[in-house]
C-alpha cells in the first residue's frame, strides 16, 4: 500500500513537471512568433527605405548625410542575427526615417509629390503596425518571463536552461514625452 501511494505521488509530480515545461516551451514559442510578426513589419519597412531615399534625394541634395546614415542602418540591421541586437539599430533606423520627413517639410515640391505621398502613407501604416506587434511581442515577453520566473514553474526553466527573453522597448526619451501643443489662442 505504502509503494502505491509513493508511486501514485511520483507520477503526479512527473506529469506536473511535464506539464509545466511543455507550457514554457508553448510560450518560448509565442515569443518567436511574435517577434516575427516584427520581423515581417520591419522587412516591408526596409523594402521601401531605398524608394524613399531616392524620391527624396532628387529634392534635397543637401542633406546627404541623412541619406547615408539611413542607407547605412538598413544595411546593418540587414546583417542582425537575433533580436537583442536589432532592438538599437531598429530604434536608430526609426529616427532617421523621422528625419527624413522632417526634411520634406522644408521642400514644397517635394511634399506634394504623389511617389513621396504614397511612401509615407505606406511608412506611416507600417511603423502603426509595427507598434501594434511590438505591443504583442512585449505581452508575451512578459508573460514568457513571469511563467519562467514563478513557482514552481522556476525550479522547471532553470533544470532546462530557459532564459528571459528581453523586452522591445523604446530608446529615445522624446518619443515618451508629450507633445508640445501650441493652440494660437492667447
């Protein structure tokens, strides 16, 4: 009777360990899907940086340095392997986009222009895609590393090595920052 009952709490604890690392490998795999939900935004995002160069290049030869530096980031991030490493550039990449549209702002011309019209409504969809995936991405982060952080689920992830898997986050405190809203009413 005593061996049955030590066998019967055995295989409760087997299919309670089995049962917890195949949930953390379920969410091991939500964060992979779900940083390729990121990948996919920012692929289409780098497929279009070359037009948006070269449209905006034929107006404003002067601001070349702002050309290369874009042209330089999509080249590095094309060579990121995993995600940590892409977080900075992706950051970076988003800035100087944001530079070159701020550029456009000083040539009329060129803000009228149905190429650069459509570029950056197709830019601006994307990115507003790319924030709603890295929104996704960050929830499963989230609930990947509280999973393998939590008892007994811990003792779990580290018998199989599971590591925290690192947050999408933004860089540039101005993008946390509130924007300055002059109303013209005085």
């Amino acid at each position: 009777m005593l061996v049955a009952v030590i066998v019967f709490i055995l295989l409760i604890i087997i299919i309670s360990f089995i049962v917890r690392y195949n949930r953390l490998i379920k969410y091991r795999f939500l964060v992979k899907e779900a940083w390729s939900g990121i990948d996919v935004q920012l692929k289409r995002r780098h497929n279009l940086i070359p037009n948006l160069v070269e449209t905006v290049k034929g107006y404003a030869k002067y601001e070349q340095g702002v050309f290369e530096k874009v042209t330089a980031l999509r080249n590095e991030i094309l060579n990121v392997k995993d995600a940590r490493g892409g977080f900075e550039i992706e950051n970076d990449l988003s800035k100087a986009i944001k530079s070159i549209f701020a550029i456009a702002e000083n040539y009329p011309d060129l803000k009228a222009n149905q190429n650069f019209l459509n570029l950056q409504k197709n830019i601006s969809d994307i990115e507003d895609n790319i924030q709603m995936a890295r929104r996704y991405y960050n929830g499963t982060v989230r609930d990947y590393n509280v999973g393998i952080q939590s008892f007994p689920n811990n003792i779990v992830a580290n018998s199989f090595h599971f590591e925290p898997a690192d947050f999408f986050e933004i860089e540039y405190a101005t993008e946390r920052r509130s924007p300055d809203i002059e109303l013209g009413v005085k």
